[in-house]
C-alpha cells in the first residue's frame, strides 16, 4: 500500500482503457490507448509517484504484463 498511483487497464485487442489514481491527491485519470506497448508503458511510467499496475487477465493482457515488468512497472 506504498504505491502513490494506483492504474487498472481494460485491456482488448485493438484498444486499452486505462484509469489511475493519484493517492496523494485524489486525482483519478481516464485515458483510451491503442493496444501499443510502447504507448501503453510510456503513460504509465508518466504517471506520478510510485506505480502499481494491475489488468483484467486474459489472452490480450499477457503481453501487456511482460512488456510493463521489462520497463521496470509493477
């Protein structure tokens, strides 16, 4: 629970719903991303503080989960 900005991702094949909130200020965030790695990583590791990850498990969200740990994203 030391984690600053909590993210969930909907993650489908074509398109990734992403929301975060900022615990220290409350602050939650909505973004649609393309299914994009690279995309998805970069507005994660934007976000501020601390981030924790978590994703609807699935066939489309395995990706997903390696390309985040390789970028050093929880």
């Amino acid at each position: 629970m030391n984690k600053r900005t909590y993210v969930g991702l909907d993650v489908h094949a074509r398109s990734v719903k992403g929301c975060a909130i900022d615990r220290g200020t409350g602050e939650i965030l909505h973004q649609r991303l393309a299914a994009n790695d690279a995309g998805i990583a970069e507005w994660v590791s934007g976000l501020p503080g601390t981030v924790m990850v978590v994703y609807e498990a699935g066939p489309t969200g395995f990706w997903l989960a390696r390309c985040l740990a390789a970028s050093g994203i929880e």
